[in-house]
C-alpha cells in the first residue's frame, strides 16, 4: 500500500516516526551535554505521541497508559534527574570534543540506509507502512549504540543507551500495536531503576577521578594495569 493512500492520522504516525529518527541524529551531533538532554527529552515527548496515536488508530485504549508513561518517564522525569546531576556535577557547561564530527553523522546516515536494507523483505510481503516503521525502529536502535561507541562522555553515553529503548519501544507500539500492559509497566520500571542507578554510578565516578570522560578511565586502567 502507497503511504498517501494511509488515513491522516496513519500518515501521522509516520511523520512522528521520522521526528523520533532525527531526534536521534540531534542527540549524535550534540557536544553540550544539556542540550543532549534536551534532545532525548523531545524525543521521548515524540515517542509518547505516536503512542497515543496508535492507540486511537486501534483503538487499543491501555497504550494511552503507555503513552503517559512514556511522557513521564522519558521526557519529564529521567531528563530531569539528568539535568539535576549535570548541575550537581558542574557539567553544564561542559562541551565534549567530537573526533571527526561529519563523519560520525555520516556513518550515522549509513546505518539509517542499512535499517532500510535490513527491513527491505517486509516490503515484499507488500507490507510498505509495517517496514518503513522497523526500519525507523531499527534506525533508532543502531543510532543509540553508535552514540555509545562514539561518545565519550559518560552521560552521553547512558542517553545513547536510553535512546535505543525509545527504538526498541517504538517497534514494538507501532508494528505490533503495543506489548501486554504488564509488561510495558516492568519496562518503565526496568528503565526508571536504570537511570537511578546512573545518577549514583556517576556521582561515585566523578568523586574518584574527578572525570566522567571514559578516555581518562581507560587511562586510569591502563596505568594500574602497567604498575
């Protein structure tokens, strides 16, 4: 099926799906860590609204539960808790040195075509909209483990890991048209605890070597290793 020939509120779906991808590319290309935050903040506010549109599509009345979670969690609370620890840390003005910032975006814009590739034998089953939504997915996911192996920052590191689970949560919303509602709760829970755990992570990080670049750590380890 031709996506202009989907209903508007389908459409929609996509539109934020894309929204959601380069919210993906925003987080990648930020070297303040504030504005990363903002970043996945938007994000999650996206996430959550594709949430709520699916479920009036499909009339599946517990995703706006989802949804809810999702704005609370993703874009309220956890980029709250992280700005609180960046201004406890005095990171916010902190900028991160990206080594070869254009071609980190550009291997980003590789990964997306390779979502695409991956997603390519859905189209065949003449299912159009089901892998364009995966392959965003998809996107999303490898973008988030990307921004883990290319940044150095800690924090950014963590805001990589989050990202991925918008990925993984996106998939599954709009492609299955939502998890059992259990579930949905034990991963917000599982998310919630693992942005708690961070913020101590760090606090602990930072009082030991006064650092939260994973460089000066693998230096740190490299000396006690050669002593």
């Amino acid at each position: 099926m031709n996506l202009a020939q989907l209903p508007v509120l389908e459409q929609a779906i996509f539109v934020l799906a894309a929204l959601a991808l380069l919210a993906s590319f925003a987080l990648l290309a930020q070297t303040r860590l504030t504005a990363s935050i903002h970043s996945f903040a938007w994000q999650g506010a996206v996430v959550a609204l594709l949430t709520a549109l699916v479920a009036t599509v499909g009339e599946i009345h517990h995703l706006y539960l989802s949804a809810l979670l999702t704005l609370s969690l993703k874009s309220l609370l956890i980029p709250w808790m992280l700005h609180r620890l960046v201004r406890r840390l005095d990171m916010e003005r902190e900028v991160e040195t990206i080594a070869h910032p254009a071609l980190v975006v550009l291997a980003g814009a590789g990964l997306v075509v390779f979502s695409y590739w991956v997603a390519l034998p859905i189209e065949r089953l003449e299912l159009a909209s089901t892998r364009n939504i995966v392959a965003v997915s998809l996107s999303v996911v490898l973008l988030g483990l990307w921004m883990m192996v290319a940044r150095r920052q800690v924090v950014a590191q963590v805001l990589g890991f989050m990202s991925m689970e918008n990925g993984l949560f996106l998939a599954a919303v709009a492609s299955t048209r939502g998890m059992p509602l259990v579930v949905e709760l034990g991963v917000a829970f599982d998310v919630l605890v693992a942005a708690v755990l961070f913020g101590v992570f760090f606090f602990h990080i930072s009082e030991s070597i006064e650092s939260l670049d994973v460089d000066r750590l693998n230096r740190l380890t490299e000396d006690e290793g050669g002593s």
